[in-house]
C-alpha cells in the first residue's frame, strides 16, 4: 500500500466518522460491513490498519480495487459508495463543467459594452484558456477543467486566445480548421473555478443517498 492511496483513504474516513454505524455489531465476518467498521473508527487503536482487525480487510480491498473489482457494499450501513471513472471532482456549487476543448475566460462586461462585444468590451481576470486541454502540453486533453458560473458574454478572435505566440500544435487543429483563418469564440463567465485532474481512478461516497464526497485512488 502506497502512501498515496493511504491519503486517499483517509479522506474517507472523516467522511464515514460523521455518519452513524448502528446495527453494525453483527456484520464483523461480513467483507463490506468491515470496510465500514474499519474506515468509520480511526481513532481505534491502530486505526483502519490495524494489522489484526482490519489489516486483511483492507488489504483485500486494495486488490479489489487494483484489479477492477471495486469496492464492497455494506446492507447494514447507510454509507453506500460508487465507482466512477473520472480524473476531475464534481464542480462546486454554483458552476458547472465547460466542454472539453472550449475556450473560456473569467471577467466582467465593460459598462455600455453588448455582451458579444469584442474582446476590449471585457474587463477579464487573466488569461482565456481551453477546458480540459493543457496549453503548455501542445493543447492536449488532459489539462484542468474549468467549472463555470453565470456566462457574461462571448468575442471572437483570430490566433492564439491565451496569447502565447508559441503554442502553435493547434494549428493543424482538432476542429479541422486551427487559426488558418477560423477564428475562436471564447466564452466569459463571471467566475470559474479550476479543477487539476486526478487519477481517473475513483469513488462516490453517498450517505442515505446523498453524495458527500469523491475519492482518487
């Protein structure tokens, strides 16, 4: 086990410790009852691995994981968790995922300025960028993701919108046209927030059916 996957999963665990673990006393040979048990009391002595009590469970469910089997269910608790694969967490709320490749911008529409005005008819907060594209990588999809707020307005331009005369891979482009004469519409929205992507290899932790939080192993 990996100190990596040992954060991941302690994430978990203040997320179970909240919830509550009544009727667990008769799930102790049940392999997701103790999952639960062990995540949901970290402060036992040895914590969720312990090598006596929970060492092996856990150990299993590493190699569940590792080999595709996911991860285990528990009928007696509340906390239920789903597999997902996805390298971004969910947008917080308020916002919501752009399009992979989109070109968007944080910032405000100048006063008397329509709201697709040109670029100079928007007070904007750094530099535009494409979701899910990573423009130092040669504009490659595996870049942040941005989540977006309430859409300002629009412009177009010709040429690289964030303004990096060096970045030319996009030339040959994957909308078939690149700036050989095709000009970029970027989209302005009144906040964004970036999310880095993780490993794709995650969890959906609900309890009673609400979502509380997603995990990367």
């Amino acid at each position: 086990m990996t100190m990596k996957n040992s954060g991941r999963l302690m994430l978990l665990v203040s997320v179970l410790a909240l919830g509550g673990h009544a009727n667990m006393a008769r799930a102790d040979d049940d392999y997701g009852c103790r999952i639960v048990i062990c995540l949901g009391n970290p402060s036992s002595k040895g914590g969720p691995w312990a090598p006596d009590s929970c060492g092996p469970a856990m150990d299993h469910l590493m190699s569940d994981l590792r080999h595709g089997r996911g991860w285990p269910q528990c009928k007696d608790s509340d906390m239920t968790v789903r597999q997902n694969n996805t390298p971004y967490d969910p947008c917080p709320a308020g916002t919501a995922a752009a399009a992979a490749g989109v070109w968007v911008a944080e910032g405000q529409r100048k006063a008397g300025a329509h709201s697709y005005s040109g670029m100079e008819g928007f007070a904007l907060v750094g530099n535009p960028r494409p979701s899910v594209a990573d423009i130092n990588s040669g504009y490659e999809y595996d870049g942040p993701q941005a989540c977006v707020g309430s859409k300002v307005g629009a412009y177009q331009l010709y040429g690289d919108p964030s303004g990096d005369a060096s970045a030319v891979s996009w030339r040959n482009g994957r909308d078939g046209g690149g700036y050989d004469g095709d000009p970029v519409t970027v989209t302005v929205y009144d906040h964004i927030v970036w999310q880095q992507p993780q490993s794709p290899n995650a969890v959906d932790v609900y309890e009673a059916g609400q979502f509380q939080t997603r995990i990367h192993y």
